[in-house]
C-alpha cells in the first residue's frame, strides 16, 4: 500500500488574521456532571484529537460576541461523524408510571432528536463555521465535506433507576436499559413505557442511550472503528427490518459481538423476516470464552492506546517540538492510521512490538515489519535501537 499525505490548511482565527501553522487547541470540558461522564468515556474511547466537545457556530457572534452551540459533543472520524446530544432529565417517581415517562420523554428524547437533527443539518450546510470555543476564535481543526456518514446519538440520563423499578413489578431481575421496539416512532413510544425505537424513521436514525448503555458501550466498544462499526451495524439491522425489537441494548451488543460484527445476518432469517433478541444475551455472553478473549484483546494492546493517547495530546497542546511548522491536518492523518486500527489488531501490532523489543540487544539496529489486521496490504515499520544509559 502507498500512503500519499495531502495537506489540508487548518485555520485559526486571532488578532492578527488567519494561521497556518499548528497551534495549542482548548477543548470544551462539559457544563454539567453528565457532559463530563460523556467526554471522559469518548476521550477513552476516540481520545482528544477526534472528540470536541460543546462545539460552536458563529450564530449570533457579531451581535453578543458568543457563538451559538451546535452540540455536546462531536466526533469526527475519518469519514464518520457521531453526533452526541446529553440530557440530565429528572423522572419524578412519584408520578404514574405512565406520566412521569411521557414528560421524561418528550424533554430527554424528543428535544434530543430536535438538537441533533438541527446540528447535523448546520453541520452539513456551514461545516466551515464551527468553532471549538464559544468566543468563535478557534475553527474546528478537521475539514469536514459532503463525503462524511453522520450518526445521532442521544444521551438519556437519569432512566435506568426508574428502568429497573418499573420491569420488576413484571418481573423480578430485569436490567437497566430501555426496551427497543424498533417499529415505534417518537407518539408511539410515548403510550410504551421506557421503550424506544427508530423515533423518526424517515431522518437520520438516533442510538437512544440510557446511562448504563452508554458506558457499556463505549467500555466494550473503546475504539472507533469497533463503536462506529456497531452503530453502522445496528443502523442496518434496524432500517432493513431485519431486527425488529431487542430487550436492551445490552442484548444487541451481545449478539453484534458474538455474530463476529454482524447482528443479524440475512442469509439466516431470509428477507421477508424479522427477528427479537431476548433478554439474557449479555449475561450469557460474559460467561463465554470469547468474552475473556475480548478482555485479553484489551489488556494486551494498552501500549497502543498509550502510544495514540501520547501523539493525540501532543498535538493538541502543540508540543511537537521541530514539527510545529506542520499543519494540524498533517499529524492527524499519521496518527489516525495508528487510531482506526481495531481492538483486535491493536493487540496483535502490539504483541509484535514488544516481542522485538524483548529481544533486541543493546546498540544493535534492527526492525520488524507487521501487517495489519484490519486492512491487508498496509503494513507497520517498527525500527529498534537501545542504548544503556550511563
């Protein structure tokens, strides 16, 4: 495989006019407890260098002198960007049951929905006004295009409690996230108690996570090519029909990691078919060899996120030393290729690091080349040479 870099120009905005070169940039860090339970799971998940949060447009800038936020957090990956809306809603637990859910839903979901789709829309139409701060005086360092996948996540907090409470008067031992019947729309979840679905299935389909799905997600999932492979997965299932309704998002992830990447496969269930996932995929999933190979996957290839985490911040803070004259474009693209490796192949790239270097002997160059796992043909050059510190 050839890699070729192009340069994109990265543009800050100061005093003086536009800029060039690479610059310290400040994420936002949340204004409330739950934004920053989300930052600290997608920072582990996407690290800084992919995920911005409290991300601004110039909307009303010349007028106040503060941007508008577009979202509560963005991530833009490659050609992906997810877009996440966190809501903090109390549900009053001394109201009906059926109550107490339409106004938790209508304020955690429905406004959800209405702020995603109108940041995926500013986005596609104004990608060249977003700002990671709120004075408008940092541009978002990544070109965004008309090429990019858009996905819509809406963060539903304070659910899972009430979740729990309400399924064990059904029946005792029930988890804690929401029921997904996927053929309800946004007025038909509201008659179903916490129970959600594709709410408006003729946008952009919105991942409605409760708390609990959400760590569980991105902790199993802390990656981005292994999250955004599970969303494109789940959205397929979904608008297919094939999956039709699932007992709780933490069934639907067990079936995705079990089923190696894939939900549901249509050459099982044919066409004009449509499946249920049921309740206690998850607990049997943990019971199996492959859930500890997946925890082995983690553990062995922490050197690997240490090693994207170090270049992330770095560049970040500009701390890059001589290559500071490089745009921020530039380092992006370099470490992205080590970032879109999966947990899987992270593990086997950092297996064949540490084995050469156990064995390299002090003041003798040598290397190794590794192919990755993921995308065949594009290959690793580890180069090796120990000194003795005196």
């Amino acid at each position: 495989m050839t890699c070729v870099l192009s340069t994109d120009k990265t543009l800050t905005r100061n005093a003086g006019g536009w800029s060039f070169m690479l610059r310290k940039i400040i994420r936002g860090s949340g204004f409330t407890q739950s934004e920053e339970k989300l930052i600290e799971f997608a920072d582990d998940a996407f690290f800084g260098l992919w995920s911005y949060p409290n991300v601004y447009s110039d909307e009303g800038y010349s007028k106040n002198k503060i941007g508008k936020e577009v979202s509560d957090l963005l991530v833009i990956f490659d050609k992906d960007i997810i877009i996440f809306s966190d809501k903090a809603i109390t549900y009053n637990k001394n109201k009906d049951p059926k109550v107490a859910w339409q106004r938790w839903f209508k304020k955690s979901v429905i406004q959800s929905c209405t702020q995603l789709f109108g940041a995926e829309k500013f986005i596609k139409d104004h990608p060249e006004r977003l700002f990671v701060d709120k004075e408008c005086s940092v541009n978002l360092p990544i070109k965004i295009d008309n090429s990019f996948n858009f996905h819509l996540v809406a963060v539903t907090n304070n659910i899972s409690d009430p979740a729990i409470s309400y399924f064990d008067k059904i029946e005792k031992g029930s988890s804690a996230t929401l029921v997904n019947i996927f053929p309800l729309n946004a007025h038909q979840c509201l008659e179903n108690p916490f129970c959600v679905g594709d709410v408006y299935p003729d946008k952009t389909f919105v991942h409605i996570l409760d708390e609990t799905a959400l760590k569980l997600l991105l902790t199993e999932l802390n990656t981005a090519t292994d999250f955004i492979g599970y969303l494109n997965e789940k959205e397929r299932v979904v608008r297919e029909r094939t999956l039709l309704v699932s007992a709780g998002e933490e069934e639907t992830l067990a079936a995705y990691i079990m089923g190696d990447k894939t939900i549901i496969s249509k050459e099982i269930i044919g066409n004009d078919q449509g499946m249920t996932i049921p309740e206690g995929e998850w607990k049997n999933y943990k019971t199996t060899f492959n859930y500890q190979y997946q925890l082995s996957m983690k553990k062995g290839s922490v050197f690997w996120d240490n090693l994207i985490h170090n270049f992330s911040t770095s560049i970040l803070s500009a701390n890059v030393g001589f290559f500071s004259e490089i745009e921020f474009s530039t380092h992006e693209l370099g470490v992205r290729e080590l970032a879109k490796e999966s947990r899987q192949s992270r593990y086997y790239l950092s297996k064949n690091f540490k084995e050469k270097l156990k064995t390299t002997q002090p003041h003798l160059r040598t290397s190794r080349m590794v192919e990755s796992i993921d995308e065949p043909g594009k290959f690793y050059l580890f180069l090796f040479f120990l000194t003795i510190a005196s």
